[in-house]
C-alpha cells in the first residue's frame, strides 16, 4: 500500500512551497488517476516522492508498505519497490540502454538479497518485454534514451517498468506525445502489469489514456494538494468541463 | 649530487644522464645538434607559454625520484591480444622478456645498432623530425632525448603488418631515468600498429619520430603505468603523406605528473589523423596533452578528442592548436577538450588554438568543464543502481567519445575494462 500523508514540500533553492498538504492513498492492486492544471504539482510529488535533488519536504510522509521513502536514497526507493515513469526521460549518452537496464534490474536484486541475472537469462527477458512494447533491438543497443523520439522515450519507460516489476507504479503523463498505436500499446504494457499486488499512479491530463487504463480512483490537484476524488466520471467530467467549477467548488 | 656544480640548469639536464654508446658519424652529428639544440633553448620553465599550467620542476630535477613500484595483480593491458612483444626494464632493452625481433612486413633493430650503421633510413628521421617540431614551440625534453638516448626501437613497415608491436616498459628500480627513442617508418601501403604499457622508470621521457608515407597507416595506443609517483614526458613527431592514416590514443590513470605531446605535420593531401587521450586522476595527479597540428595539404582531417576524469585536487590540463597553412584547403579539424570534476578541489584548465590562413575550412573546437550531470544521476538511480555506481557509468559515458577513436574494438574493450577497473578502485 502507497501513502502520501500531508505531504507539503518546497524548492530548496527559493522560499516556495509547491505541495501544501496533499494526501493520498493507493490500497494493494488499484489504479488511480491524477489530473490537475499545469503546476498544480503533479511532477514534484512524484519527484520528492522518488527522491530527487532540489526540494525540502516541509512536513508530511510517504510510505509504501508503512516504510517511509523519505528517509531512504533514490536506489533504496526503487529497491522498495517504486517506480517513477519520468514525464521528461532523461537522454545519457554513453550510456548503453541495455547495460543501464541489466545494471538497474541486478542492483535491485543484490539490494533486495536475490540473485542477480546472467547476460542470458537478461536477455531473453528483455527481448521478450521489448517485442510486445514494439521496441526494436536497434534501440535497446543505442545510448539511454539519445536519438529517441516522443513516444520511443515513454515506451522505453514502459520497458524499464516491465523489466523492475514494481511495486508501486507511478506514470507522469506517460501518455502525452503518444500517437493512439503507441497509447494503446502502452496502456496494455501497464494492463499486462496490473495485478493484486502492484498499484499504479496515473498522471494524466486526458480521459484518452483512462479508457485503456481503467482507474478506480480519479483525483483532482491543485495548487499543492488534492481538492478532488471521485471515480472514474470525474475525468469525463474534467475533460468536459475543464477545471474551472471544480476550482470553484473548493474556493 | 647537486646541480650547483653545473653553469646552469640546462646542463644539469644533459649530465643526469649516462652518454648512450657512441654511434656512426650521422647519429653522433644528430646527437650533437641536439645537445646544442637543447641548450639553446634551456630548460622548461614557468614562464614558457606552453608551461604555465604545468609545473616541469621535478622533470628538470637532477635526481629522479624515488617511486614505489607497483605491483598489480590484473592482467596487464594488451594482454589478450597477439602481438610482437618488445620489453624494456628500467629503459634498458631486456631480450630475454622479448619475442624474436622479427615479422611479416617487418624489419626492426634496436636504435643502438640502427645508429651504429654507416648508411641508414633513420638517419633522415632521426632527430629530424624532432627537430622541425621544434618550432614555434619548444619542446626541451624531446631534444634532450634525442641527444641521449641510447634504447628504443627503430621499425620499418613494409606491408601489412600482422600483428601489433607491443613495446612493454616494466620497472625493477624504485629510481630510474630513462630516455627512449623510437624511430618508425611506415611504408607507403603498410600498415602497422603500436602498443604501448607501463611506466618504464620512475621518470620516463620517451619519443617517438613517425614517418607515414602515402597511403600508409599507423595506429598507437599507449596505456602508460599506474605507479602512482612516476613521471613521464612524452613526445610524438609525426609526418604524414597522402592519403594516410594515423590514429594515437593514450590512456592515463595514476602518475604524479605527465606530459604528452604530440605534433603532426600533414604533408600530404587526403589524410586523416586522430589523437585522442582519457586520463583519470585521483589526489596528486597532473596530466598534460599538448597538441599541435600542422594541415599542410588539401582534404585532409584532423581529430584531437580529450577527456579528463578528476577527483581530491587531480589537475588536469589540455593545449590543443590546428594550425592551417594557406593552401591546405577543405580542412576538416575537430577538437574536443573536456573535464569532468568530481568535486570542487580539481581543476581542468584548456587552451585550444585554431589559426587559419585557408579560407575553404571547417574547424570545429571546444572545452567544457563541468560535474556529473544531477538529472541524469537521479535517473540512474531512480531505477536502483547506487549513487556510486551511476556516477561512475557517467564517468565511462564521459570518456567513451575518447575511446571510440580507438581503431580496434578488442583493444577498445580492453581499455574500457581498465576504466572500469579505476572508477571502482576510486569509487565515491
Ligand atoms: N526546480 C524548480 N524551480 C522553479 N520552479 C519549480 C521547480 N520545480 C517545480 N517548480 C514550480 O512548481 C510548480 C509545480 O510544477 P510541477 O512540474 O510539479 O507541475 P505539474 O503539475 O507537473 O505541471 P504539468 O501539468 O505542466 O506537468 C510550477 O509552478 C513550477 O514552475
Ligand atoms: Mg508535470
């Protein structure tokens, strides 16, 4: 289980507080959806939730399974089990793709005390995950992300995601860039995951990308926290009406 | 001893060293006008242009120092690959560590008995080429060296040589100096490749005079040694014909103090050159490449790639020019200098020089200097590897521009494995 609990951060190097107290919870096996306007905070939750440089958590936790991540490094994060699909992909030249990922997938195992995979059993797995996203061979040998367009970034995501077997999912407008093939295609790499165990954080702004990802849960951010949760009508109604009433409702 | 029983400093530098055995009338005359040569132009200095970042005190100290050898228990680099195996020991050429002086489209002497002929090729690079690297820029051990060296290997390709010559420095003293001189000539269509590995002396100064004919290719690498006080002055003269190739590549870890440099002069239309550096130093470490470039010819392109790790006060210094004559049109030159400091206390200092007298070129240069990228070390470790360990698969990125100029992928590999192996000896 996911929990964010009051959670209010601010910039490290300006005064400025960007979360005011937001709250959340993601039971074991749901699916929750986040839309908000453009810098209402979306991206830095998940960024201090994972552990970026640059922010100052003010007050407030986040815990995945009663652990709290704020106390832990970005790797020991992700040993825990989180994962963040970056709304930017970073490009790393120099950096094989593939060596990122086998170094990423075996230091998880060696944190979590398995045993690590051998360049074999790595690559069978890969090429496996690789196919169904449509990611060709071409790009897993090519450096992290360079040369990448749009939406070739946010399947490569997809990709780490499948391989790290998460356990909490977050996708920070994963979709957006996206063609409808490739929205498609992702959506079911994120539905192959989903079980009882593994939840998900969808960031979004549009329905498209809930009709294919069917969340239990939709909330609504602004300004710092969320003012907003409702089912699945909620996004419709966000994508009809926009933000307008419901900034309304709270002000 | 002491240097106050010498007039100046400069004769202190020649008197350091044993007299090699005397050779034939061409090489004592070469020897002789390079003994002059060195005294007219003193010693290294501060205040020389091409030695202000780096400090040359104790590589004009009369004593060498006194350096720890290194013992290492990985397999020495080059290992893997077939070769024809030279070694010298402390400078000193050590048969019985070496393979049979011979090879397909080969011929190789020790420079002891190529100066001791009467008539020889040599005599026509021998301190020749050392001498027009001469000017603009002084380049004071190179000339040291060409009057005192008695080792070094003199190598005349004929055609397509098999497999690489390997020249092995190993040491034995904690303190020696040694001066080796190697003289190479590629023949027109040969094709030859040159290893080299170790640090060979406590203070080392070697040279290298290249001549590449038309059409000929010569490849170089050189991983020089990890003994952590050594010295080390280096110089290659090159001279390069039509349509040739020619390819150096240095790998630097450790070393108090080094200097590398490394003239070409493009003689020859269609040709292409590369020289290319990584150096990785921790704490005492001062490493220094200074390149000159000379386009003499029409088409040709130039490389100079150079990547510098740097870490606890490890100073790291880049003196790159092309110089491009008035009739070498369609240059193609490319320079790249850059550091990557690993914290606040390093220092990367460049000094790229273009000077352009055709109008028809593209030259390209640039030097940045900087830190391991956040953003990207966060994505690194967003997905599970470890601080440490993502900062040093950056550091690999960093350098792998530098290694690509490397011609064979198997050497290649081999030198990124001894990266490898320094960014986790020197992890955090
Ligand atoms: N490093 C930073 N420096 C300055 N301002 C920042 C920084 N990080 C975030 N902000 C500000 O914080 C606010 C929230 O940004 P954030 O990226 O979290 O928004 P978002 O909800 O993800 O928006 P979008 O929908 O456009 O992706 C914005 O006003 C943004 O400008
Ligand atoms: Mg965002």
């Amino acid at each position: 289980m996911f929990e964010i609990k009051n959670l209010k951060a601010s910039l490290a190097d300006e005064d400025k507080q960007i979360l005011k107290g937001m709250t959340l919870r993601i039971g074991a096996g749901e699916v929750h959806a986040i839309m908000g306007p453009n810098g209402s905070g979306k991206s830095t939750m998940s960024y201090v939730a994972s552990g970026k440089n640059g922010y100052v958590v003010d007050e407030g936790e986040v815990l995945l399974d009663g652990a709290n991540l704020l106390d832990m490094e970005p790797d020991e994060r992700a040993a825990a089990g989180l994962f963040l699909a970056f709304q930017y992909p970073v490009e790393i030249p120099g950096v094989g793709n593939m060596t990122f990922l086998r170094t990423a997938v075996n230091s998880q195992r060696k944190m979590r005390g398995e045993e690590e995979l051998n360049a074999a059993q790595f690559l069978k797995i890969v090429r496996e995950k690789a196919k169904s996203l449509k990611i060709d061979a071409d790009m897993l040998k090519r450096p992290v992300n360079v040369g990448f367009s749009g939406g070739e970034k946010k399947r490569n995501e997809i990709l780490q995601m499948a391989m790290l077997e998460p356990k909490m999912c977050i996708l920070d407008e994963t979709d957006s860039g996206l063609d409808v093939d490739a929205m498609k295609l992702v959506a079911e790499g994120v539905n192959a995951l989903r079980n009882g165990e593994r939840s998900f954080l969808v960031i979004t702004h549009y329905q498209r990308l809930l009709d294919h990802i069917k969340p239990d849960v939709v909330h609504i951010m602004a300004d710092g926290k969320i003012i907003k949760s409702g089912g699945p009508e909620l996004a419709l109604e966000v994508e009809n009406n926009g933000y307008a009433d419901l900034l309304n409702e709270v002000a | 001893m002491g240097e106050a029983k010498f007039d100046n400093p400069t004769e202190a530098l020649l008197a350091r060293h044993s007299a090699p055995r005397k050779g034939s009338d061409w090489a004592e005359a070469s020897r002789h006008a390079a003994r002059e040569r060195t005294l007219g132009m003193g010693a290294a200095g501060r205040r020389d242009e091409y030695w202000r970042y780096t400090n040359p005190t104790t590589l004009n100290a009369f004593e060498a120092p006194d350096v720890e050898i290194l013992q290492l228990e990985e397999v020495p680099v080059f290992d893997g690959v077939e070769k024809l195996l030279i070694t010298f020991v402390d400078g000193v050429y050590a048969p019985d560590q070496s393979d049979d002086l011979s090879g397909e489209g080969l011929e190789i002497s020790m420079l002891e008995d190529a100066l001791s002929a009467d008539i020889h090729w040599a005599a026509d690079v021998f301190g020749v080429f050392e001498t027009n690297g001469q000017s603009p820029v002084n380049r004071p051990f190179a000339a040291l060296n060409t009057a005192l060296a008695g080792q070094g290997v003199v190598i005349r390709a004929t055609g397509k040589v098999s497999k690489p010559v390997a020249l092995r420095y190993c040491r034995e003293k904690t303190t020696s100096d040694a001066v080796i001189h190697h003289v190479i000539r590629v023949e027109s269509g040969a094709d030859l490749s040159i290893l080299e590995n170790g640090a060979g002396a406590s203070r080392l100064n070697t040279v290298m005079e290249v001549d590449v004919a038309d059409g000929g290719s010569f490849h170089h690498l050189r991983a020089q040694g990890r003994d952590h006080a050594r010295l080390a002055t280096t110089a290659i003269f090159a001279r390069l014909g039509a349509e040739s190739h020619f390819k150096s590549f240095t790998l630097t870890v450790n070393g108090v103090l080094t200097r590398n440099e490394v003239v070409l002069d493009i003689i020859g239309d269609d040709t292409k050159a590369s020289v290319a550096g990584a150096c990785l130093g921790d704490g005492d470490f001062s490493h220094d490449d200074t390149i000159f470039i000379t386009h003499d010819a029409v088409n040709c392109e130039s490389r100079q790639v150079f990547k510098k790790v740097l870490k606890n006060g490890a100073t790291g210094v880049f003196q790159g020019k092309i110089l491009v004559k008035p009739d070498a049109q369609k240059t193609d030159g490319y320079q790249i200098s850059q550091g990557l400091l690993l914290d606040d206390d390093s220092n990367f200092l460049a000094k790229p020089e273009l000077e352009i007298y055709a109008d028809d070129v593209a030259c390209s240069h640039g030097s940045t200097c900087g830190a391991v990228d956040e953003n990207s070390l966060f994505y690194l470790m967003s997905r599970g590897v470890p601080r440490a360990q993502a900062q040093n698969m950056m550091i690999i990125a960093f350098l792998d521009e530098a290694i690509q100029e490397i011609e064979s992928e198997e050497l290649a590999e081999d030198i990124r494995s001894r990266l490898l192996g320094w960014t986790e000896r020197h992890k955090g």
